[in-house]
C-alpha cells in the first residue's frame, strides 16, 4: 500500500512541485494550504509523514505541530519540517516542538527523495 503523506504550505507552487515529485515513485501525496485544513485531514485520515511549512497564515508551522503532536494518532508519526527559515533557533524550536527533521528550501529533489524513503521507505 502506498505510503500517505501530508504536505501542508501555504504556496501553491510548492504543494504542486512535492506533488509532482512523489507521486511517481509511489507515494499518496494530500497538499493542503493550512494549519486548520490539515488538523481537518488528519481527523479524516491516517498519514504515515507530515511535511510542513512553518511561515504560514493563521497559524503557523510551529503551532501546528504542537497540535499535532497532542492527538493520539500521531503522537510517534513523523514530522519534517520544510522551510525557508533556517537559522539555527528556527531548527532548535521545531525539534521541541516535536519535529523529527528540519530541512531548508531549497533543498534538492533527489535528496528530498532520500530522506522521505528513509523516513517512512
């Protein structure tokens, strides 16, 4: 079965180009633009990667996943963060969050692959 993963952002254009890159190898690709849409999705479904962006309307990255991290379901689920800020206490604040990984845009399309299949295969 193929592995689910959630990708919240709020630019379009990258839920197209994470989309575009992973559906081929396999995997089941659900882009949302928001915090509150992607809490809604993970009522609905079971995921097995988030992917999220941290500067985001209404709520952010890091609120997210805290919320995240307080439903049972996902409590051990990998999280990756996927964003532009990248200073050393942005990466510092998603891990106490509850962040498995912190990667930076841009980041290359093969090593995104690799790290995705390493995380969840």
């Amino acid at each position: 079965m193929a592995k689910r993963i959630l990708v919240v952002d709020d630019d379009e254009l990258v839920l197209m180009a994470i989309n575009e890159l992973l559906k081929p190898e396999g995997y089941e690709v659900h882009p949302v633009s928001s915090g509150a849409e992607a809490l809604e999705k993970l009522d609905q479904d079971g995921y097995d990667l988030l992917m999220l962006d941290i500067i985001m309307p209404e709520m952010d990255g890091f609120d997210l996943c805290k919320k995240i991290r307080e439903k049972e379901g996902y409590k051990e689920t990998p999280v990756v963060f996927l964003s532009a800020k990248s200073r050393d206490e942005d990466r510092n604040r998603g891990i106490e969050v509850g962040a498995n990984l912190f990667l930076s845009k841009p980041i290359s399309p093969e090593k995104l692959l690799e790290i995705i299949s390493d995380t969840v295969g």
